[in-house]
C-alpha cells in the first residue's frame, strides 16, 4: 500500500501554526541592520518568559534537525 504521509498538524486545526527554517531566514530578512545585531531569544508565551539563545545550532535524528541550544 502506497500513500502520502501528512503531518498531524496538518490534520487539525487546534494545533499552533509552526515555523520552518525556510520561515523564519524570511522574517529575518525583514529585519533593519540594528535589529540584526540584537542578540537572539526565544519567548513562550504560556509562561510569558524569555530566554535567551546560546551561539550554536545543536543537530539530531542523524544531523537532520538543527535545534536552537538555550
């Protein structure tokens, strides 16, 4: 049996929607020179914090994912 798989957050709508890499270069492409030079966080909205992000990517899965290390 062949078919396609479609990812589970594909399949519902009470999912968040969720960024790819591809997405985020564009946002940061949209970005002026000075906000360029800020340093990198990340905020979770559910616990109203930020945090900042180490200078590094970490790889998983066989170097398949990178990670954002914080």
């Amino acid at each position: 049996m062949s078919g396609i798989l479609i990812p589970w957050s594909e399949q519902t709508t009470n999912v968040m929607a969720t960024m790819t890499y591809e997405d985020l270069l564009t946002k940061l492409q949209q970005l002026n020179p000075n906000q360029l030079k800020k340093n990198v966080a990340i905020y979770d909205e559910h616990l109203n914090e930020k945090c900042l992000v180490h200078n590094e990517l970490v790889f998983f899965d066989n170097n398949q994912f990178p990670y954002l290390k914080i």
